[in-house]
C-alpha cells in the first residue's frame, strides 16, 4: 500500500511529513515558524523519511515541539489576561458592571446580552454549512421563538453562557451559577410545554411542538459542546418520538407564488419544520453510527420529499444521507439477510454514492466507506486493501476543503475514516484533529472526544475486524457513546 502524501506535494519536508499545507515560502515556512518548530526545507528527500523508525521518532519530536509551543502561548495568554486584571487595586465602575452582568440583578441586559451573542457567535458554530434563504421565510421563525419567555430562550442563554464561560479565561462562581441557572430554567420550561400539550400530542399548537423540537436539539448541542459523550441519547429519544408526528404535506410549499398565499404564522412554521427535519435527519442518521441501531425517523420519505433539503441546514446532499441511512439499516440486518440479497444492497448503494456528487466529497466517501465495510464477503487480505483505499479517499476529501471552512461539522467522517486508518494513515488523522484543537481550543467542541475514540482503536483495531462496529468498541472500551456531530 503506498503511503499517503501530505497536503502540498512541494511543500517541506516537515509539512509533508505532518500532512499540513505548507506555503512554501524561503527559507523557512509560516506553518513551521509560527509553531516554533525546525523547517526541513525544500531540497531532496532525507535519508529519515525512508526509515520508519527514525520517522516515527522525529514525528513524535515534532509533536512534542508543537505541544509545547501551544502550552507556552496559552500561558502567555493567560499572564496576559492575569496582568490587565492586576492592573487597579480597586475595583472599578467597569468591574462592578461586569459582575453585574452575571448576577440575576442584571438579568434584562444579560438577556439581551446573550441573545445577541447566541446569534452572532453560537448559531454559525451549531451551523456552519447553513445557507439562508429569505424567500422561504429564512430563520425568522428562530427569531420569534427566542423573543419569546419560553424554555427555547433559556436554552439560548444556556449555550451563550457555556461557551463564554468556556472561553473565559478566569472562571468564577457567578459565571457557573449563572449557567446551571440556565440550563435548570431551560430543562423546567420545556417540561411544561410537554404537559400543556400532553392531551392532543401538539395538534391545535403546532408552535408548541417547534419549540420543543428547537429547544431539544439546544440542548444536544449544549452537551454535544462539552464533548457530546453523556446525555444527548435521552433528548434525541424525546425528540425522535415527537417528530415522528410531523405530517410533510402540511407544510407549504417552496415556490415563489405558494409563499404569497401562506399567512405569516404558516409561512414561519413551514420554513421552521423544514429546518427541523433537516436536522433530526442529520443526529438519528449519524448517532447510528455509534450506536448501530438502525434508524427510526422516516429517513426514506423526508428525504425524499420536495420541500427537505438537508445540505441547506447541515451542508450534505440529500442523497448522501439517504445512502447513510440506507447503509445504517443495513447493517442492521446483516445477520438475517442471505449474503446474495447482501451482495444486491451494497451494490445499490455503492453505484448511487459513485453516480453522485458530494457537498465537499467527505460525507460521499465516507458513506462509501461504511458501505464497503458492510461487506462481510470480502477475503480479510482483500477487505484491507478496499479499506485502505476508502479511507485515502476520505482523506484527499478532507484535505480539499477550502481554507476558512470549518471541519468541525464532519467530525463524524474524522472518526468513521480514522478508526479504520492503517497505520501509515493514522499521523493524517492525528495531526488534523490537533490542528482543529490547536486553533480553536478543546472547550466547547466534541473534536477531542473523536482523538480520544481514534487513539483507542488504533490500540485494538486489528483484534476487532474491519466492521462498523470499530468506532463502537472503542467508545464501549472508553464506556462513552460519543454523538458525532
């Protein structure tokens, strides 16, 4: 199998080696030169990159130096930060107002606060592939709700504080207070909704059932951004059965001269549903993959319906996702199908993923690759070498992704491709995911968690098959069941 090459093939020899996008420049690179770490230039190939052991062994070095580098720049920040707070013995008109702001005397700035923050900051973090289409309504309904004294607020002002109080750099009590406040507000009100609406399950409220679903998936992401290993199967669960009641045909339709007719309240529950299903489609198809139940959504029909289009909310082509869930289901009844109506599927869903185009190609080849390793009839010696292909397409995909777009929505396909990774792939893998952590830190996001479940299947990979379920044994072993979204 040949090794794969690394992001620039003019690059270092320290950026190939890494697998990071080298700019080239003399004598000394920027990605080596901001991280402190020795550029081996241009020239031809050392005598240490043909030998495994020594490469293993300046990998590591270099890993160290970058480590070590990241550690120094946070304590510099933090001096920083320790320094301008030491700077007024007193404290000041300024410090009064910002303790303030996280104590309940100050609660209708603070509200006003976070809820602007929520949507200047949380939602493009929850939604980086959102495409807004005003026509249809874009996310006016959103606006709506959170204006609003319901528990979809508190769950803004829950996800507000939970990643300021992340990012922050001196945490204090009223900043924890505040947060538990929110949460336990959020988790109370939704509870409510659930009861005022218990008798005809949301038919004469149907803005009580999107409240519920918005503030359902808050909450997912609210644990989801604190490594999303606990907690989120009980909220999907809640959500799953309550969405099951959407009825499609009611929501109106997508062109110009079907919005004129629609009232404004139509027009705002339509285009909020649309978004929802996009969603919930998105967690129950992709929690399958950690936890190999098959899917209980009506996959197959929402996603064909006309007014669904996932990749305007998560950024996937429709198609692809059907592939997932049609690959999830599969699966599931590996066992009880015989290997020729086996053979029939996978051949099915393979020509699809071949005939179609992907969003960015990751979610595609992935998808690909949970499909090649559905086949249980490949010879082991065959099976590897297909696999090994797969995940090299994974990972020309990824390196493909245009600068400035964020990978952390596809963390799913870093660990799906990663756990099955031979091991002259896995460095790819490692050092992309330090790379996210490096830039935008381990808080609020579930990126550490996918290097947690990669690091423990590349210890028992080749005692545990080649199957879907690799990525599983490894959060058993963990004992978490990571939703990797």
């Amino acid at each position: 199998m040949s090794k794969p090459l690394g992001r620039s093939s003019g690059g270092c020899w320290t950026c190939r080696i890494r697998h990071r996008k080298c700019d080239e420049a003399t004598p000394t690179c920027s990605e080596c030169t901001d991280r402190h770490i020795v550029c081996h230039g241009y020239g031809t190939e050392p005598d240490w990159v043909k030998d495994p052991v020594k490469l293993q062994a300046e990998l590591q070095r270099i890993k160290h130096a970058v480590k070590q580098n990241f550690r120094r720049t946070r304590k510099l920040q933090a001096s920083s930060t320790r320094s301008s707070t030491r700077a007024v013995t007193e404290p000041s008109g300024e410090a009064l107002e910002e303790s303030a702001i996280f104590s309940p005397g100050g609660s209708e700035y603070r509200e006003a606060e976070l809820l602007t923050y929520y949507l200047d900051y949380i939602f493009p973090l929850q939604y980086a592939y959102y495409v807004d289409k005003p026509a249809l309504g874009g996310r006016g309904w959103l606006f709506w709700l959170l204006s609003k004294q319901g528990p979809l607020r508190q769950a803004a002002f829950t996800l507000s504080a939970l990643h300021q109080h992340a990012m922050s750099q001196s945490k204090t009590e009223e900043m924890e207070s505040e947060l538990i406040r929110y949460h336990t507000n959020a988790m109370q009100e939704l509870r409510q909704v659930l009861i005022r609406c218990e008798t005809d399950g949301f038919a004469s409220h149907p803005e009580y059932r999107v409240e519920f679903l918005t503030c359902g998936t808050f909450l997912i992401s609210f644990e989801v951004f604190q490594g999303g290993t606990t907690n989120w199967q009980s909220h999907l669960n809640a959500l799953v059965l309550v969405a099951g009641q959407i009825d499609l045909e009611s929501v109106g339709g997508r062109s110009e001269s079907s919005t004129r007719i629609e009232t404004g309240f139509q027009r705002i529950m339509s285009a909020a549903i649309r978004f929802h299903v996009s969603q919930l489609l998105w967690f129950e198809l992709l929690s399958c993959v950690s936890t190999g139940d098959p899917p209980r959504l009506p996959y197959q029909r929402w996603l064909s319906h006309e007014e669904i289009d996932v990749s305007c909310v998560m950024g996937c082509q429709n198609w692809a996702m059907l592939a997932l869930g049609d690959v999830a289901s599969l699966e599931a009844q590996v066992a009880e199908m015989n290997p020729r109506a086996l053979s029939r599927k996978i051949a099915d869903i393979t020509k699809r993923l071949e005939d179609g185009v992907g969003y960015l190609g990751v979610e595609q080849k992935v998808v690909y690759l949970l499909n090649t390793m559905t086949n249980t009839e490949d010879p082991p010696e065959n099976a590897l070498e297909t696999i090994h292909n797969a995940v090299s397409g994974v990972m020309d995909a990824l390196q493909s992704v245009p600068d400035g777009l964020s990978l952390k929505p596809v963390t799913w396909a870093m660990c799906v491709a990663g756990a099955m990774a031979a091991p002259d792939q896995q460095p790819f893998f490692e050092n992309l995911i330090e790379g996210i952590l490096e830039s935008s830190g381990s808080g609020f996001t579930n990126v550490d968690t996918v290097l947690r479940v990669l690091k423990e299947c590349w210890k028992e990979r080749y005692y545990h098959g080649t199957d879907n379920s690799v990525p599983r044994n490894a959060m058993s072993r963990l004992g978490i069941c990571a939703l990797l979204i």
